[in-house]
C-alpha cells in the first residue's frame, strides 16, 4: 500500500462529527446563505469583502482577469495597508483598544500597545525609513525575532509603499542572502537578536556574513542595516563611522515624528514577497499586492474565526517569518481592529505550560496553531494543559499540513473543553489566505477535513486529464476561479508563475496547488499532502532539491536524494541518502555529523535531516531520474515498491546493504 492509499483508508473509518455550539451558530458572522450569495454572483461577492477597507479612490472594475494569470484585482481604486490596520482604527476612536500584547520570551518581559501606540510607532518608523533613502517601490528585508519592532517594520514599509520581504530568522546567512539578492534589497532590518530556548540568540552576525556574500558572490550592495537592540549582546558594529551600512534603530527611530501622511497606492502596488521552497532548488518569491490580499485575509480572518474584534483575544502562533504570520499575524487581524498576542519564544520556556499560561493570562479567545505542535503537545500527556484555565477559548485553527484526526480530537478536547469547534484551514503562500476550511458557526466538524471552500472561493479535486472526480475518490486539488488574495506573480520570474501553477490545466484555467485531496461520501475535502518534490516539515515548505544541492556542496558528497518520510512529530522528516566521492573514502566517522551540520550551515535548523544514508548507489530510471518512491520507501521502513523501470535494478539491494552497515555503526 503506498502512504496516500493508506491514509485513504485511515480517512474512511473516520465517522465523529461535531456540530457548531448553538449559541456560536445563532451569532455567525457568517452564516449559511454565504455560500449561495457568493455563488450567484462571485464579483459582487468579493466587492462587498473590500468594502471592509478604507479605499482613498474606489476601484472601478472588480476584476481585470482580461490577461490570465495574471490578476488585477479592484482596478483604480487606491488604499494604504497601514493606515487600514492602524490609523483609521484610531479615527473610529478605537486608539485605546490593545492591538498587540507582546510576552518576551523571558518571564515577565511583556508590553501591550494600542492601536494609537502602534500607529505613532509605526509612522516614527516610516519617517525614519524614508530619511534612509527607502523610497515607494524599494525592497526591504526583515530578519528579527518576533517583537512588536517587526509588526512595527512591516507596516512602516506598507506605509510608505516598500515591500518587504521576511525572511524566517531561523534560516542561516545563505539563504537569506539568497532572498536579499533575488528581490533586490535595498535595506535591512535586523536585531541584535532574540529570545529561544532560554537564551538569547543572535541575529546580526548572520546578516553581516549575508550582506559581505551578496557584495561578493553577486555584486550586490546593501545600503543600510537598521538594528534593533533587543537582546543587548555584543555585535560587530559596521557604522557610518567605519563607512558601513549599520544604524541602530533606537537612534533613527526614536526620534523621528510621529506624524507622517501616508500616500495611498494603487490597489496591485507590491505589498510584499515572501519566499517559499518550490520543487527547484531556488526559492520561489512570491508576490501579493495591496487591494485584493488585504481584502482576502481581513474577511477570511473575521469569517473563518467568527471573530467579535469588541470582545475576542485572539492569538496566531505562527512567526512572522511565514505567510500565516503575514496574513494571521499582522494584516488580517490588525486591518480588523483585533486585539492580538504575539509571543517571542518557544512553547517550552521556561516550562512545558508556557503556552496555556499565556491562553490563561490573556484570556485568549480564538487560537490558531500548527498539527506539529498540538502532536508535541499531546505526546505530553493532558496534564500540562489540565492546570491552566482554557475557558476563555472559544474557536481553535489549525495551519499548516493535514490534521490527524486524533490530534483534531484532543484538541478540541484538551485544549477547547469540547466546546470550542476546530477550523482546520487549507491555504497556501500562494493563495494569500484561507481557501478552504468550515466556518465555526455554519459547519459541522468532521476531524481530518478541511471540508469545503469559503463562500467566494472555489475549488476541486480533479484528474490528470482535468475531470471533476467523483465522491468517494482523490486527484488532484485546484481552484477554478480567480480570487482576490491570489499571488501575481513570482517575483522576478513570470514564466515560472506560468508554468508551476498554471500550465497543467492551462486549457481549463485553473490554478493548480500541488497538493494532492479526496473528496469524501459527502463531497467534503481531505487534503492529503504535495505531488511534488516539496516536503512538509512541522508545517513548513522545504524542497527536497534545496536540500540535495545543499549537500551536494559538500566537499565530500558526490551525490544526494532527499525524501520526506512520515513522522510522528514533524508530520513528515528529511531523509537523505548520499554517495561520497570517490576520495573521500568512507568518510570518516564524523561524516554523517558533518553533513547534519553543513545542512543546517547552507539552510537552517528545520532543513537538517532526520538520517543521512550513506549508499553506494542511488535508484535511477533509464533517463537518470531518481526514483523517489523507491527511496520513500526505504525511508519509511517498507518493504521496497515496483523496480521494473530502474536502469540497474540490483541497487535497491545495494541500498539496503549500506544501510544495515550503516545501522551497524550507530
Ligand atoms: C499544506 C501555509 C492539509 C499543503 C499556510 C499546502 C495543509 C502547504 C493545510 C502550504 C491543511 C496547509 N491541511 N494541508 N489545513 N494547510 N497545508 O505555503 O500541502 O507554508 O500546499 O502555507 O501546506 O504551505 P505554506
């Protein structure tokens, strides 16, 4: 059985359903009719979501979809995202109201600001930005921890018309010169470092050896770091006394006036780009303009969550680094006047209750979180959660990969009381925001799906030949219409937007998400996870070819396959099998160390493979294709699939060999 059959079959025994609570349903944001409104007439639909948002010019065509794939999205009308997640909160005479509360990771480090706070901020930032030479359209990268000073940087360069472009502050030095050099940045924003685990943990030095490769890999000049001092650690100071780019933020911003008229830009005015691993090596900027993303994740934020922005305390756990942090962090939950957490450190700091206590203290009301994390949590035990008081909560949201349904169940059981529903949200960095996913007070819950798509969005499982399948069968997941929050573009790289998302049903349209889903007796959905070479690590994207040319940089690496294999924990590991060159001997004792560690040096922590397969061979078709499959099933300890089609079938048992010798050593 391959692993997609298997969980087919897991799916089907799966019969617990849960209905909306009564008092949650009778006060739906959105209700049943939605979906039939948003059917009869999809533009009108969308138009009424935008009316959610401060325009300075109203647009004058919904939807320009006269040149596909390539959207235009509320044609003329103009808006500034800043000012509708700040300033016209506080015209309305929300000032008072607490946009973010900000918990350190070290106990007791916390700051709550208001919308009026958040907003003098913000423009003190702008200001300061601008008198850097940040102009409208210049590309600004951010590499921090997560502290409101991030909040308060991405909202200053959507202020001022600069998009940014977060890079995760776990990935190492190369890989966000990758990013800095590929969008053309101008400018970046950094701290000294942050809180983890405990300890503080530096950022600066990564982005010194990051601007040092761009200037000498690419030609690439950095003009100015701006550097928050969060932790206090010492850094190597490149200042403009020494000729260098470093400014600290404290002396730029600080002093900078808090008043700054913003100028409204163009509804398809960059916003930001964010990169995510695609099935090449090179990561895959993805675009999202102003209009059309700020309506999608302000109405899916207030639909998908019920949210009552008067009275909920709503927290995302995601970091800022990711789109969820994007669109469930900053823009959607700000643009709607909500009162947020934001959390710097891990969930298990100083101890294992960190989180809960911090659903205690806030009062958190609507909680959203990843399948990797509630596993974490449930292996151990109810016993952490069971001393805190959880009664505040009153919606869970999961993110990220497929939800197992025992995982869906003692969420909502542990950590909701069994009174809260579980919205289990399909989306993509590429869609922007929530496409598929129940809503709390319409749907019933049935662990494991996503069920079916929001009202104005609209999707299928297909075949390979573009037929609808039927119930009760999987294919492949697509949305067959345009929708407002939908990426334009991969920065820098349009054929590749052509031919990744739009090629294979070009004839029908449709934009095809990678991910392969089932539709079951009901039609509801269940989305299995990606076709491609993408992996899905603790919610995270990786490609399994970024990993292989990481380790193929390896001096002593010939070679490398990478596969995804299931896990427990992570939902899916990497698992690299490698060839060394010929000079390289056995490699030593250390090897497999070395590469773990020259993995994590080239793309970060969450990419270091769970195991590294030393192997005499790799598994290849006639044409040089590595089979993938076969080496999954390695991975996952079964018994190894059809070899017919190998160039030299013999080297499965090669592989095999190696790894028993391999076992052997450990
Ligand atoms: C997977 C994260 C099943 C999927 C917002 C998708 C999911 C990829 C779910 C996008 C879910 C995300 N159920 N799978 N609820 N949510 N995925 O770009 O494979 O980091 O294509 O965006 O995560 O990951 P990305």
């Amino acid at each position: 059985m391959t692993s997609t059959e298997e969980t087919l079959s897991n799916l089907l025994k799966e019969d617990r359903r849960f209905e909306p609570p009564k008092e949650l349903a009778a006060e739906a944001n959105l209700k049943e009719e939605a979906y039939a409104r948003a059917d009869s007439d999809r533009e009108a639909f969308w138009a009424e979501q935008a009316e959610r948002l401060h325009w300075d010019t109203k647009w004058d065509q919904v939807l320009d979809w006269s040149n596909p794939p390539f959207a235009k999205w509320f044609v003329g009308g103009t808006l500034n995202a800043a000012y509708n997640c700040l300033d016209r909160h506080v015209e309305a005479g929300l000032g008072d109201r607490v946009a973010l509360h900000w918990v350190g990771e070290p106990e007791g480090d916390s700051r709550s600001v208001t919308y009026a706070e958040l907003k003098d901020e913000v423009c003190r930032a702008a200001n300061a930005l601008t008198a850097l030479g940040v102009e409208k359209g210049d590309r600004v990268a951010i590499y921090m921890p997560m502290i409101l000073e991030t909040v308060v940087a991405m909202l200053a360069c959507a202020r001022i018309g600069a998009p940014h472009t977060v890079v995760f502050g776990g990935f190492s030095s190369d890989a966000l010169a990758t990013r800095v050099v590929d969008c053309g940045v101008k400018v970046i924003i950094t701290a000294d470092g942050g809180y983890r685990r405990g300890s503080a943990s530096a950022l600066k030095p990564a982005v010194d050896e990051a601007r040092a490769k761009c200037q000498d890999r690419d030609g690439h000049i950095v003009e100015k770091v701006l550097v928050v001092r969060r932790t206090g650690q010492d850094v190597d100071w490149d200042g403009p006394e020494t000729g260098g780019p470093d400014v600290w933020w404290h002396d730029v911003v600080e002093q900078a006036s808090t008043e700054h008229e913003c100028e409204f830009f163009d509804s398809e005015h960059p916003l930001y780009v964010m990169y995510t691993s695609g099935s090449t090596g090179k990561p895959k900027g993805i675009l999202h303009t102003t209009g059309g993303y700020l309506t999608g994740a302000a109405y899916t934020h207030w639909a998908v969550f019920d949210l009552k922005p008067e009275t909920d305390v709503y927290w995302c756990t995601a970091d800022v680094g990711w789109v969820t942090g994007h669109s469930y962090l900053v823009y959607g939950p700000l643009a709607n006047a909500t009162t947020g957490v934001i959390y710097e450190g891990t969930p298990d700091t100083p101890e294992k209750g960190r989180w809960w206590k911090i659903v205690q203290d806030h009062k958190v009301s609507i909680f959203y979180t990843a399948p990797t994390a509630i596993r974490s949590f449930m292996k151990q035990g109810h016993e952490i959660p069971d001393r805190y008081d959880m009664s505040s909560l009153r919606v869970l949201g999961s993110v990220g990969e497929p939800i197992n349904p025992e995982a869906y169940v003692w969420y909502r059981h542990v950590i909701g009381g069994d009174r809260t529903p579980v919205v289990d949200t399909w989306w993509q960095t590429e869609t922007g925001a929530i496409m598929i996913s129940p809503l709390p007070g319409v749907t019933h819950g049935k662990p494991g799906s996503a069920m079916i798509p929001i009202p104005g969005v609209s999707a299928d499982v297909v075949t390979e030949e573009g037929e609808s399948v039927p119930n009760g069968s999987g294919g492949y997941l697509v949305l067959t219409e345009p929708w407002p929050s939908m990426l334009r573009t991969i920065w820098g790289d349009d054929d590749r937007f052509r031919d990744t998302y739009w090629s294979k049903y070009r004839k029908e349209g449709w934009y095809f998400a990678g991910d392969g889903a089932k539709k079951d007796e009901d039609g509801d959905l269940w989305v299995l996870g990606r076709v491609d070479d993408v992996m899905n690590v603790s919610g995270h994207r990786l490609s399994t070819t970024e990993i292989e040319s990481a380790l193929v940089s390896h001096p002593k690496v010939a070679e490398a396959a990478v596969v995804g294999a299931k896990d427990e924990d992570t939902g899916q590991a990497v698992v690299a099998f490698v060839i060394l060159r010929d000079e390289a001997g056995d490699g030593g004792e250390d090897i497999v160390a070395d590469l773990r560690q020259h993995v994590r040096k080239e793309i970060g922590p969450i990419a270091t493979p769970r195991q590294i397969m030393i192997v005499p061979e790799l598994p290849k078709t006639r044409s040089g294709k590595i089979m993938r499959r076969l080496l999954k099933d390695v991975a996952e300890n079964r018994e190894v699939g059809d070899v017919t089609t190998l160039a030299d079938s013999s080297v499965m048992d090669l592989i095999s060999d190696g790894i028993n010798a391999g076992k052997a050593e450990d």
